[in-house]
C-alpha cells in the first residue's frame, strides 16, 4: 500500500482509488471505495484485492485514532475474545509489557517489572510503545469512548474474514525523531496476519492460535468491508 494511488471515480459522497502492485508480486492491485454517509457520521470501505497468482498472504486494516493527553481519558469498547498475546519481542527500548506473554483480558496485562497494565484505560500512566494481539474475537466491532468528549468512535469488520484485533499503542514511548516522545496515538487493526512479523512468520509457527494469513486466487477479488462512525456515548 506503500505505493502512489490513482483516483478511478469519483462522484456524490464516494470515491475509488487504487494501487497497482509490482510486476511479479502475487497480488496484482488493490482497490478502494470510501463513501461518506448523507446523514450519519459514518464512513465506509470496501477493499478488493485482485490476486495475480494463487497464494496466501497475511493482511490487515490500519485503522489509527488519536488519543486525549490525560491518562485513562479513553476507554476502549473490547471485544470478547480467545486469547490476549503481548508482543513475542520487544516493540521499543521503552516497552514495558512482558514479551510472549498471553492474558485473559486486556484489563490485565503483565509488566516486566512486575504486576499489571489496564491497557483499556488510555493513555498509559507511562511512556511506552506496545502491541497486543486479541485473537479470536467474538464479533467485528470495537470502540474508543472519549470520556470528557461525550462520544465514542467505532470499528466495524468482518471478524469471519480477518479473525484477531492488533492493538498498536504508540503512548509516549518513542523517543527518536520525529516522535520525541510526544505521540500519542491507538491503531485497532483487524488482521489475519501473526502480529506485524511479515509473510514469512505469518505462513510459519506462530505464537498465535488463530489464523494468521488469507488464502487469494487470481479466479475473483477478496473482498473486505469495514467502517467508521462516531455517536454519542453518556
């Protein structure tokens, strides 16, 4: 996705755009439908992925929201799921979670140092660049409730497609330019895909118990759905 993208139609309150991959990379192109919904703070997607040849590939959605500068201002809305798995290394010099570590519940998440992070209450007290996995989610759809705000900001996908949510909390912890130290930001990215560890760890043993790649053909398109909306939350 890395790639310049060319608009393919425009019109209303849509758009098209696509990518076109290398010649010799398994997929051919990517398309993407965004549409504004008329009336509600809503926003859709719809991505086709055109197989140039058989294979599997892990993949996922980027879905990136900001955060409020109090710690614990935003509390994430959390699907059920099978397993919670930390990082199998370390994501930063400043992480602080335990690496390959599975918990029952992102409210618990072991530390290095010893006891727990509620990793539902964001920010974090301290500064630290994180992933966890949520694997086997019981349903497509999580949010991020803005407390002092008075709104939530919701996920929707296809859980059957992409099975396991990875949570990307970038809180504080970069130090290098061009972070410094400043950013704070949340990715919800649904995936079917072993962490951020690429295609070769993705198709080989990997600590997580849910499927990490999708199978495409060049026969017809894999078809992804999400969206993003906001509401009010009291």
């Amino acid at each position: 996705a890395h790639h310049p993208w060319q608009v393919q139609k425009t019109g209303g309150r849509s758009a098209r755009i696509f990518v076109d991959y290398p010649p010799g990379h398994p997929v051919r192109r990517l398309e993407r439908t965004v549409a504004l919904d008329a009336e509600l703070p809503l926003v859709t997607f719809e991505d086709r992925i055109y197989a140039r040849t058989a294979c599997r590939l892990p993949i996922g959605l980027h879905p990136i929201f900001r955060l409020p500068e109090e710690p614990g201002a935003a509390s994430l809305e959390l699907p059920a799921c099978r397993q919670v798995h930390t990082y199998p290394g370390r994501v930063d010099a400043s992480s602080a979670f335990l690496p390959d570590a599975a918990a029952g519940s992102a409210r618990e998440i072991p530390l290095r140092a010893g006891g727990t992070a509620d990793a539902t209450r964001l920010p974090l007290p301290f500064g630290t660049e994180e992933l966890l996995m949520l694997c086997g989610v019981a349903e497509g759809r999580a949010g991020v409730r803005y407390t002092r705000e008075g709104f939530r900001a919701v996920l929707r996908w296809d859980a059957d497609i992409l099975p396991s949510l990875l949570l990307w909390l970038s809180n504080r912890g970069r130090r290098q330019a061009p972070w410094n130290g400043r950013n704070l930001c949340l990715g919800m990215e649904p995936v079917a895909a072993a962490f951020d560890l690429g295609t070769a760890a993705s198709l080989g043993r990997t600590p997580v118990p849910t499927p990490t790649f999708l199978r495409l053909a060049p026969e017809e398109p894999l078809v992804l759905a999400h969206s993003l909306s906001a509401e009010a939350a009291g």
